[in-house]
C-alpha cells in the first residue's frame, strides 16, 4: 500500500471507531487534567522534595503531557505536617508525606514509614509489595480517603545531632528534641521531651535552642539543612528508622476519577521513585559525611546500653499499643511475623557477607570522629 493510501485509510478508521484504536488515538481521547501535589519537605531538599518533582515529570511525559502534576513545597498550600489532611478533605488532589508523622491520628500509620527497631529499605519493599503490606496499609488510608503509594526511601538514617554527648541513658533525660514518628514516645520513656517539627523549621528551633536535639535523615540531606553549624555530635544509627518510607497520598474519589491508563502512569512512577530515591541516598551519603567530618563534626554511634534501653522501650510501647488500638494490633502483629521472618533470612547470607566485607579492610568509612581520607 502506498503511503499517501494508507494514512487515508488510518484516517477513515479513526472517524468511524473502528477496530482496535492504534495508540495515538487513545492518547487523543485521554481529558487534560491537571493536579496539585503537596509535599511536606522543603525544595532545598532535592532527594525528598525532588523526587515528587521527578513524579510528577514522569507521570507527565508517559501521558504525552496530558496528566500534569505540579508540586508544591511545605508550607506553600498547607504546612508540611498538614499534608494528610490536605489530601483527606481535597484541598489538593494529591500528597507527599511520611505517615509517621500522623501518629496522633493514627498510631497504625507508623508502619507506612517506619517503627522503631523496624526493617530496613529491602525488607520495607518485601512487606509492602509481597508480605501482605500495601493491602493492610490501604485498608487504614481507606479511613482517611487516601490511596497510598510506597514512594521512596531514606535507607537507614543517622540519630542526629546533639550539642551534648548522649554517653548514658541518663544523659537522655530532659533532652529536648526534634523527632519523627513513634520514637519520641519511645524516647519519652526515657525522658527525652520529643517535638514533631518539619523539617524546614528545625534548623531555627535547633539554633535558637528551643530543642537541644534533632534528628532528620542522614549526611546528604542534614548537610544541606545545615545542623552541624549549631550541633557538634553527630549519632548513629537512627535505630527509629532502619530505613523510612516516603508515600504519595491521592484522595480515593480523585483516584477513583482517574483514566485508568493515568492511574498505571501515576503507580509506576511512585514505584520508580522507590528505586532511585534510595539510590540517591546511597549514593551521595558517603562524600556528605566526609565533608561533614572535614567540618569537625563529631561521630558517636549509641552505646550498647542507651540501644538496650530503647529497644526494651520500643516494646512496652508496642504493647501498650496494641492493648488500646485494634488498628496498631492487626498491623503489628503480621508486620512484627514478617520482620522477624526477614531477620532470619537476612542473618544467613546478607549479614554474613556484609560483616566480612565491612571488616576486611576494604570500608573507607570514617570512624569515631577521625578525619576522612582524600
Ligand atoms: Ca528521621
């Protein structure tokens, strides 16, 4: 057929619906919609607030430009720890958040995110995607309107940044202190004073000495917000969050609404977003603490004892949590199987290769304070 004839012929086609419409043709029949997403992180954080913008990028490109998401930062249409709500009653169609962060809501929403003494990046993913996870967290959100997707994670975090050295659980008491989540109810038990603050509002509650203390993520994004200029010691690990995933919120009626071959777009990229924000993290964590350590911060992993005390904290907490929310009981109880399913596996090869290599001498890491090498 000649080309002139054949496009004649596509044409016609097209006008009269016949057949199996080729590609193009669905594209041209999707409605332009256009969304707001609200974030609770700042825009300098390029890893967190940025991968809603990658999002939203994709999602736009695999619609042919017809699906836009725009993004906006804390603060910019509710406050970063507003986001849920946001979503909830449709002031935006659309959310990036840390469910942790909702635990006066909910105490169940924790396991979105992170519990302390939880799982790590990898086994986060196994839970959600094949043990049982995204189907009993969707079955909370329901409560709230929202459909909720794994998109991103932090990896495991640092504990933070105090101006005193943390040498005994007693040195904890009194601590005033930025925290996310559930482990400022673990640390109240050992009498840290726990404040929920975003995280673009830390660095002033942390220079003004509102708080003493305050934990965020890890050297990259630390770095940028700057806490090593107004705290010395920096602690490891964050054993609050051996990895914290990020969710994108979308309110059910909105999602409902949604052209089925959005909705695929919309998934893929939060499932895309999983992958590469880790990876960034990963990535560039390393040069960040050098330059953090060439600044004089001080390193200090917990003592054995302090680990002690809060792993024995986490679990009265977990106790009296599932006696008084039926929410908390029904997750903790499957999530607490598959973590501790995942522990044994991950003792046998993970753990075995990880140790030797760490040790052998190959790890470059800084220690203790010590100064990078170039
Ligand atoms: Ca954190």
């Amino acid at each position: 057929m000649k080309r002139r004839a054949f496009l004649k012929k596509a044409a016609a086609g097209f006008a009269a619906g016949a057949g199996a419409a080729p590609a193009i043709a669905l594209a041209q029949s999707q409605p332009a919609i256009k969304w707001r997403m609200a974030s609770s992180f700042p825009k300098s954080l390029d890893t967190l607030f940025g991968s809603a913008e990658q999002i939203a990028a994709r999602v736009s490109k695999m619609t042919e430009g017809k699906f836009e998401i725009r993004v906006f930062a804390a603060g910019e249409i509710v406050p970063g720890l507003q986001v849920l709500d946001a979503v909830q009653n449709g002031t935006v169609e659309c959310g990036q958040s840390a469910s942790y962060y909702y635990v006066g809501k909910n105490p169940a929403l924790a396991f979105d995110t992170a519990i302390p003494f939880g799982m790590n990046a990898r086994q986060q993913n196994a839970w959600m995607y094949y043990g049982g996870g995204i189907e009993l967290m969707r079955e909370l959100f329901k409560q709230y309107n929202i459909v909720q997707f794994p998109a991103g994670n932090t990896g495991t975090q640092m504990a933070g940044w105090y101006r005193k050295e943390i040498k005994t659980v007693a040195d904890l008491k009194g601590l005033k202190m930025r925290i996310a989540g559930m482990a400022g109810q673990v640390l109240a038990k050992l009498g840290v004073v726990p404040q929920q603050i975003a995280g673009g509002e830390i660095y002033q509650a942390l220079e003004r000495g509102t708080i003493d203390a305050a934990e965020w993520v890890g050297p990259y994004d630390d770095e940028k917000l700057g806490f090593h200029r107004v705290a010395k010691f920096y602690y490891y690990p964050g054993w609050w969050e051996g990895s914290a995933q990020l969710s994108i919120y979308v309110n059910f009626k909105q999602w409902e609404a949604l052209p089925k071959a959005y909705q695929e777009a919309l998934e893929a990229a939060c499932a895309e977003a999983n992958v590469h924000m880790l990876a960034k993290y990963d990535a560039k964590n390393t040069e960040a603490l050098r330059r953090l350590v060439a600044a004089g911060t001080q390193l200090r992993p917990f003592s054995r004892p302090v680990m002690d005390a809060c792993l024995k904290a986490a679990n009265e907490l977990y106790g009296e949590l599932a006696a008084k929310s039926p929410d908390f009981k029904k997750i903790y109880e499957p999530w607490k199987k598959f973590r501790d399913d995942q522990w044994l596996w991950f003792r046998v090869a993970e753990n075995t290769y990880d140790n030797f290599v760490y040790s052998a001498g190959h790890a470059a890491a800084p220690a203790k304070g010590a100064p990078a090498k170039k």
